[in-house]
C-alpha cells in the first residue's frame, strides 16, 4: 500500500514559513551556531576543524557516550544516531514490522506511527485518549483490550503530542508490565521529554527500564536544534538494534559529521539549554492560563505538567479547520487545527518560543473581533 501524506508535515510545509506569528510550534527557541559553540570553550575552533569524512553508522561514538548522559542504563552500544526523529520512526517500523502484524498506537498521535506501519500491510489499533472534564488521560484497562497474540509493537508518546498527556512512573510501570506480559516491544516517541516543569514529573526512558523498550531521543524540540537533524534510538534489545542498522544503510548510511559535532555541544551543555528553554515554557504558561480564564466560554485547556504543547477544546460550533484558515487569513496567526490529527474540535498550542506573547495577543485580537462582538 502506498503511504498516505503526513497531513502535518503538508500543512508545515504549506504555512509555517509564511504566517507571521505562531502559537502552534512544537520545538523550544532555536539559537545560532555561534551560539551553541559560545557555550564550551574550544569549541568554535574545533568546529571549523571539523572532519568532513563519513562518520560511523552507528553514530560518532563521542557523541553516543554523550546521549548516555540522559539516560542510567544506556551505553553507547546501545545507541544508533539518526537524522531527527522521523528517520528512526521510518526505519524502525520497516526493520521490525512485518505484512499481518498488529500494532498499537496512542492516538491521536504524530502520524507517521500510524501510517508507515498501515503501508506495510500492518493493522493499526487506536489507543485513544479520554477526556475526563478537560484532562487527557489514557486508559491501561482500554489499552489491555486492544491486545492480541498478533500484537507486536505499542508506540508510545510522552510527553504526547498533540495532548500534552505524560505518563507518570506509576502509569509506566503498569504500562511496561503489560507489555512484558504479551511480550511486546515498546517504542516510545520521548522528543519531548527533559522539560518537564517540575523535576518530579519525569519519567525515565522506555528504553532504559523495558528489555524491549526502545527510546526515541531528538535535538528538536527540548533543546530547540531542529536545524541539526540528530535524533537517535536507545535499546537494550540487541536484535532490534542489529535490524534498524542493517536498513539505515538504505536511507542515510551515517549522519552530517558537523551536526554531530554540534548535537554533542548541545548534549554537554544540556543543562544551561534545558534550563533556559524551561524558564521561556514557565514564562509563557501564565500567560496561556490568563487568556484561557477570561475566554473560558469558548475554550477549555488542561495545563500539562511536561513539555512544549497542548490541546486546546473549543466549546463553541466551528469547525477547527476553518477556524485556523480565519486565524491565518485575518491576523497572519498560525494554530493547528486538531483535523489535522483526525481528531476536530481542539487546536494545538506550542509555549516553547520567545514570541509567544507577541503571538497570542494577535490571537486575542482574532477572537474578540470574531466571537466577542
Ligand atoms: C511526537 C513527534 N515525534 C517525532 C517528530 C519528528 O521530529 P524531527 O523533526 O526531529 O524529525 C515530531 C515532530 O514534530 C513529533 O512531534
């Protein structure tokens, strides 16, 4: 079967560089490359040292012993270095997956979990989510429902993309020793994970607690470095790993040698990145929480406790998509109509970007000239 397009990678495609104000995006503020090298001594000049031969496969091993720094049970073998996150989606799903097999996805989700696999002939279950009042949740007892001795892979999200929902270490737990049970393999989309607002709120990685956990890492969104296109999967299960470097020789045999020169800046100096990324989502969120109080006739949020999105419901008859075409027409403003997940009625929002407030005022002024007059 052929792919079906990524509807929101289309509607990126389409938008993202032509709206003038965002409150849609999912990555934290991106920097330069002058930026980013500022922040370790040495390593401008090492930069432009930098040899541009092929690197290994696998990824440089420098750079994996630095990814072992986020996780405690990681080692460099275990890593396999990508280009973004969408290449080990696409590469994993080929390797592992096969024409009859079943797999099980938190839904709704970023789409390519559901439609590599349906191109492949497999058959894809919606783990879907529940409201309860505004509150995303997901139900264990549902998920149970959903297995059958065809299932072999769950794809996970947390914190989730569009929801906002983020699994606690409970929730995990359960999740994990269901999986285990039915002997499942875990692959867990973690590209938002590291900003978390409060400490107590993380989780660690599928990958670093599940035998047949595999963590999906990314320098998109947490850190902002989009631009850099170094993503990578994390897994104890040496057979899985064996299959997705066998396929990744067809797609990008190795990954750009200055990225990973600069992914590993990034990853050594995680903490002053994280931190600032953090204080930009803890600064526009009270903003978020004040627009939604005083609209809270026509939209109703659930404040999510990790990562840079949400899902907002609108309580009022329109449909999503031509309620973002309005936004972008009138005002220049980008939002991202929950049609675009097969799921209508809610938008996304982003709150890791500086321009947030410049944004949502014009935003506000969207909605008080539509629906306030
Ligand atoms: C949940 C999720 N996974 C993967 C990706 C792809 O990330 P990248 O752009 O780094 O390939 C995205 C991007 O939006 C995402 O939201």
């Amino acid at each position: 079967m052929k792919i079906k397009p990524f509807k929101l990678e289309r509607y990126y495609t389409l938008y993202e560089f032509t709206a003038e104000y965002s409150i849609c995006n999912s990555d934290c503020e991106a920097m330069t490359t002058n930026d980013l090298l500022a922040l370790e001594e040495g390593a401008k000049e090492k930069f432009l040292n930098q040899w541009l031969g092929y690197t290994e496969t696998k990824g440089n091993p420098e750079l994996r012993r630095d990814i072992t720094a986020i996780y405690d049970n990681i080692s460099p073998e275990d890593l396999m270095v990508f280009t973004g996150a969408q290449e080990p989606i696409y590469v994993f799903s080929q390797a592992v997956l096969e024409a009859g097999d079943e797999v099980i996805v938190q839904a709704p989700c970023y789409q390519s979990v559901q439609s590599v696999p349906e191109s492949m002939g497999c058959k894809v279950l919606n783990w879907m989510v529940k409201y309860e009042g505004n509150k995303p949740t997901f139900d264990i007892d549902d998920l149970e429902k959903l297995i059958t001795n065809k299932t072999k892979v769950l794809y996970l999200n947390t914190p989730h993309n569009p929801t906002g929902f983020h699994f606690s270490a409970a929730e995990q737990k359960a999740v994990i020793d269901l999986a285990r049970r039915h002997n499942i393999v875990i692959f867990s989309d973690e590209v938002y994970r590291e900003v978390e607002h409060k400490y107590e709120f993380a989780i660690p990685g599928f990958g670093d607690v599940y035998e047949n956990g595999v963590s999906l890492g990314v320098m998109s969104k947490a850190y902002g470095l989009p631009g850099l296109r170094i993503g990578w999967i994390a897994t104890k299960n040496a057979e899985i790993m064996e299959k997705v470097a066998i396929l990744k020789e067809y797609t990008t045999i190795c990954n750009s040698a200055p990225s990973e020169f600069l992914a590993g800046v990034g990853l050594r100096n995680r903490e002053t990145i994280l931190e600032r990324n953090l204080s930009i989502i803890n600064e526009n969120l009270p903003l978020y929480d004040a627009f939604f109080e005083k609209y809270a006739d026509l939209f109703s949020w659930y404040r999510p406790n990790a990562g840079p999105i949400a899902f907002i419901k609108m309580n009022f008859e329109q449909d999503d998509m031509a309620f973002a075409e309005r936004a972008l027409k009138e005002k220049k403003v980008l939002l991202l109509p929950g049609g675009i997940y097969d799921y209508p009625g809610y938008f996304r929002i982003g709150f890791g970007r500086k321009g947030i407030p410049e944004a949502l005022a014009k935003f506000e002024e969207f909605v008080v000239e539509n629906f306030r007059k």
